[in-house]
C-alpha cells in the first residue's frame, strides 16, 4: 500500500476522477493484499456489494448487525446474500438491545447517552471486526453530498487509523447508483433505519473515527 501516500493521493484522485466504477475497484484491488468492503444494507448497498463481489468474489463483506435494523433490511441481507454469493461476515454488540434500552435509553439524538449508544452499537463490533481481519484497504459506499464530512472526502481518502479508504461511486448520484443498480437487476430496499445516524443527514460515526 505504500504506493499511495498522503503526499500523492491528490493525484491519484485526479487520474481517477472519470474512471468507472469497475476500473477504481480493479485498480484499488492491484494495490491490496487484505481488501474489505462494509456495508450497512441501506437502500443502495447492492451497488457496492455487487461491483466488489463481482471483481473479487471472495471479498470479505462486513456488516454491523446493531439489532435496531428493520425487518425488511433483514430480509434485504438474506436476498442480497443469496443473490451475490458474498462471503459475509456479521458483527453484533456484545449486550442485548434489550439490555441497551434498559441501561442506556432509546436511540434518539435527544438521550444524553447517545454517544455511549453509539459506542456500544455500532463503533465497537466495528473495530471488533477490523481487528480481526487487519484490512489494508477498505471500500466504501460513500458518495459526494451525504453528510458535511463526507463532502470533504473523494474517491481515495485516508481515516484516521490510516487505512486508504475507496468509494467507487463517490461522484455518482442518487440517480445514477439507481440505473447501476436498475441495469444489474439488483434489489433496493428504503425500508432502513440507523440507530446511530437518526436522519439521513447525520454521520453514522464509524467515518469519523476511522
């Protein structure tokens, strides 16, 4: 991975500006010895999971299950799993959501413990499953226009414990993931809800600390 440095990822990005999806992943994946992809199953997760898993079919997909997702994005996992072949593997919290309800409150913006919330949910099965598997390189289905943060970013960036992260769709649009997805007759599911998050607008906070 020492090819792309802090010094010369703004070039790299450049080169890349117009290149397809499949190229970015193609070329990310030359540089990569442990690849891995996350997702959170989100309306347009096929597009990720379908473009890394059909470059790299043993690719290792993580997902944190907070166990506040929505029926139908539990069952969008099983289809998408099904459907892709992925070699999935699933990170859960170590306590119960009954338990966090209890001790720490309702996921919402307003709980002063959401910040432990959070922590609990999300961001330590999240660095649980980076331990495990040590990445070097880590795709993303980060796109231009989410949140703040995520405006300041690009196709290749690096998080803060150093792993270059690669969004292959990070100029494309709503509507443009939608005719990818639409044109590999993947699934899309609206029916999602981030504990972590609360709106759409917010961070989900895994970005922020890594």
């Amino acid at each position: 991975m020492s090819k792309i440095t802090s010094d010369n990822i703004e070039l790299f990005n450049r080169n890349l500006r117009y290149e397809s999806p499949e190229e970015i992943v193609s070329f990310a994946l030359d540089i990569s010895e442990k690849p891995i992809v996350t997702t959170s199953f989100g309306a347009y997760s096929a597009a990720i999971l379908h473009l890394c898993s059909k470059i790299y079919p043993q690719i290792q997909v993580i997902w944190c299950d907070t166990g506040y997702n929505t029926e139908a994005t539990y069952k969008h996992v099983q289809n998408l799993s099904s459907i892709l072949n992925l070699n999935l593997e699933i990170f859960t919290p170590e306590f119960t959501t009954a338990f966090i309800n209890s001790t720490l409150g309702q996921p919402d913006l307003d709980n002063p413990n959401h910040a432990k919330f959070s922590e609990k949910v999300k961001l330590e099965p999240f660095q649980r499953a980076f331990e495990k598997h040590q990445p070097d390189l880590w795709f993303t289905n980060l796109r231009k226009g989410q949140t703040q943060h995520r405006e300041n970013l690009d196709i290749l960036s690096f998080g803060k414990t150093g792993i270059l992260k690669v969004s292959p769709f990070y100029h494309f649009t709503d509507e443009d993931v939608q005719k990818y997805i639409k044109k590999h007759k993947l699934p899309i599911e609206f029916d999602y809800y981030d504990p972590v998050k609360a709106n759409s607008h917010r961070e989900c906070g895994i970005h922020l600390k890594n």
